[in-house]
C-alpha cells in the first residue's frame, strides 16, 4: 500500500446557516428510550449541528435529571428497568412528554417507537425516523430472540417499516445500504462521519512515536463484534512489546465479561466503561492502533462503524475486518489492515507489524486522517440534514 502521492488539501465545505434574525427558530424534539443522553450521533453531531444551525432543540431520553448541555434542553425520562419496561412504561412516558412540547417537528430513533412516530403525524406534526441499523438484518444477532423466532420478527419489522414510509415525513439513514431500502423520495442519508474539530492529531498530547504500544477499541463488545478474537489475538502479540488494550464501552453479555476476565491477556487490558468525549480523546491520543473486528454478519458486512472513521480522524491506523466495503475504504486511503475476524492469528500479526514498524504505521494514520478531511466529514453530513429540516418546514408553511 503505497502512500498516494503529495498532500490531501481539504475542500471548502458549505456549513448549515443560522435563519434569519426576524424568524422565529423552530422548535425540533428528537426521542428516544434506547440511547444515552449524550450518544455520540443523537446528541455529539445531529441535536449539536441543529443548535449551531439555529434551531431550539429538545432531546426526550432516559437521563437522571433536566439541564440544558451545549444549547441541547434534555427532558429526561426514568431509566427503564427492563425491555418489557422500556416498551411500555419508558415509551408512554416519551409519549406524553413529546405531545406537550408541540414542537413544529419530532426526530424518532427508535424502532419501537414508531407507533409513537404514526400517532404524532397522525396529529399533523412532521415526524422523522432515523434509522440507524438495517433491522430487518439486525434481528439476526439479537442472540435474545430465539432462534425459530428471528425470521418472523425481522419480516414483522421489516413490514412496520415500509408502513412508516407511507406515514412519516422523511427518513434518515445512517448509511448508504439502509438508505436503499426506503423510498428514496423521502430518505435522506446522513453516515455517522466524525467530527473533525473533536478528533485533531496535530493537537494530540504525545507524538505518535513517542506513545507507548496502546491499542483501543471503542463501543460495545459483544461475541459477534470479535469479542474472544480480540482477547485471544492480544494473547498472541509477542510480550517484549508490552503491547496494551484500552476499551471504552461495555460488554454487553456476562458470558462474553467472564471469558474476557478469565482470559490470560487481561493483564494487558485497560477496561474503562462509558467515558465522556474528553476521555475517548485522550484515549485516541495516547493510542497506536484502532481495532474493529466485526464478524461476516448480514448487518455488518455493509456497516460503516463509527469507530473506524474516528481512529482515521484520529491518525491512527487501523486493524478492521476483511469485508469486501471495509477493505475498499482502507485500501483507497492506505490507512491500515485488513484480517480476517475469526483468526486471532491473523490479528495479532496486524497488530504485532503496526507496533514493529512505527514510521509505516504513522503514515498510514496520516493517510487515514487526510482521507477523512477529503470525504468522511460531519459537517457535510450536517448540512445535509438541516438543508432536510428546513425543506420540510418550508413545504408544511
């Protein structure tokens, strides 16, 4: 992978305008029961895009307590207890607050919030649903889900979706290929691309060779995002490197937590939870290599990870699964390498070659960030998504 020859100088970028100061700002409420209040794509760039646009935005999700962050009024709503309780108690009360804001348009990112979707535009709000996975396909890694149940669930969700095609005012798609599967009328895509200001190697803490042997993983850790293979892999990296795991995010199954911690390797581990931007940035900043290892599921072969283009925004070069859309991003930017998923071998030599041979390997995270200033940027997407408020509020006046 030769590096493309000169410098990548980044392109003018139309930035979404404030409205005039005479008109009033539109009030927009985005819901959901499922996300955190500060999810990086709900809260970090499309409720923060909407404010610096000039819009008065209201995020209804579970939260300990109502504040105002970064111009973002939060409405919270109880921590729910269990799925059960989160589809029943959690979403009525989503219900209730979203009604008596009567804002001028709802942004849901909830499947099972749909129903909540239908009666709002029943009422003659405009509603938009942002869908953020290929549900249908998702169903099958949903290891809660009996097996002979999956297929009837995912056509049963599939089918509530094509009937809020016909019902909602517009819908947002996290990537191209979900995108293709809504009417394309109505369906504006808006990928989970970085933000560039939050994620600047140039203003890093250490220099890249000056950083000790890290790698890091964002989000969660399940068996079917290469849970065991990356602990099996990190227990292969030969020892004189010192090579050490950062995880920012959560495992999200027990037995996954116990082979992890039962796992010769956990030595080598650094297992943070959940932190806030300021902390998954020191962590990028401190790290060598970015690792995602999803596995060859229908609903991941064609995914566009948002930890994969913030390792790039970050400079740091990247250790990913072998899928076919994956591989073209990495090769056309030169920015890291791909293994196959289910070889922890194969991993661990990636992983055991970037330490081994930092020059390459910074220039390969130099190549990843050049690439994302080039194409993989927030603020276009943003655009994007005002320039869809906006046409939709023009069309209802």
């Amino acid at each position: 992978m030769a590096p493309p020859a000169g410098s990548v100088e980044s392109p003018e970028v139309s930035r979404p305008t404030p409205p005039s100061a005479g008109s009033p700002p539109a009030h927009v409420v985005h819901l959901s029961t499922v996300h955190r209040p500060f999810d990086s794509r709900i809260f970090l760039r499309e409720c923060k895009s909407l404010v610096a646009a000039g819009f008065r935005v209201t995020l209804i999700v579970p939260n300990h307590r109502q504040e105002v962050v970064d111009g973002v009024r939060l409405v919270p709503l109880p921590q729910p207890k269990s799925w059960p309780w989160r589809i029943t108690t959690t979403m009525l009360r989503a219900g209730l607050a979203a009604w008596r804001e009567a804002a001028d348009l709802y942004h849901v990112h909830d499947p099972e919030l749909l129903p909540l979707a239908w009666l709002l535009r029943l009422r003659g709000s405009l509603v938009v649903y942002d869908a953020h996975e290929d549900l249908p396909r998702d169903i099958a890694t949903k290891r809660w889900i009996p097996t002979a149940l999956r297929r009837p669930v995912a056509w049963g969700a599939e089918l509530v979706e094509r009937a809020s095609c016909r019902i909602l005012s517009a819908l947002v798609a996290a990537t191209p290929t979900i995108g293709r599967r809504f009417p394309q009328y109505k369906t504006v895509v808006v990928n989970n691309y970085p933000v560039l200001e939050d994620l600047d190697p140039a203003a890093a803490e250490f220099a890249y060779r000056d950083r000790a042997p890290g790698i890091v993983y964002l989000g969660d850790l399940t068996e079917e995002r290469g849970g065991q293979e990356l602990f099996a892999a990190l227990g292969l990296v030969p020892a004189s490197l010192g090579a050490r795991l950062t995880i920012l995010g959560a495992f999200t199954s027990p037995e996954l937590e116990r082979f992890a911690r039962a796992s010769p390797a956990w030595s080598s581990v650094d297992f943070r939870g959940w932190r806030g931007s300021l902390e998954v940035r020191h962590a990028l900043d401190t790290a060598r290599v970015g690792i995602v290892l999803y596995h060859a599921l229908p609903n991941y072969t064609d995914a566009q990870p948002r930890k994969l283009y913030e390792y790039m925004a970050a400079g740091l070069p990247v250790v990913a699964s072998d899928f076919p859309a994956w591989r073209q991003i990495i090769a056309d930017a030169g920015c890291g390498l791909t293994v196959d998923p289910l070889d922890p071998g194969a991993v661990a030599r990636a992983i055991t070659w970037l330490l081994e041979h930092p020059d390459e390997a910074e220039q390969m995270g130099a190549r990843g960030r050049a690439a994302v200033e080039l194409r993989y940027r927030w603020d276009r997407e943003a655009t994007a998504l005002v320039a869809l408020y906006r046409r939709l509020l023009k069309e209802r006046r």
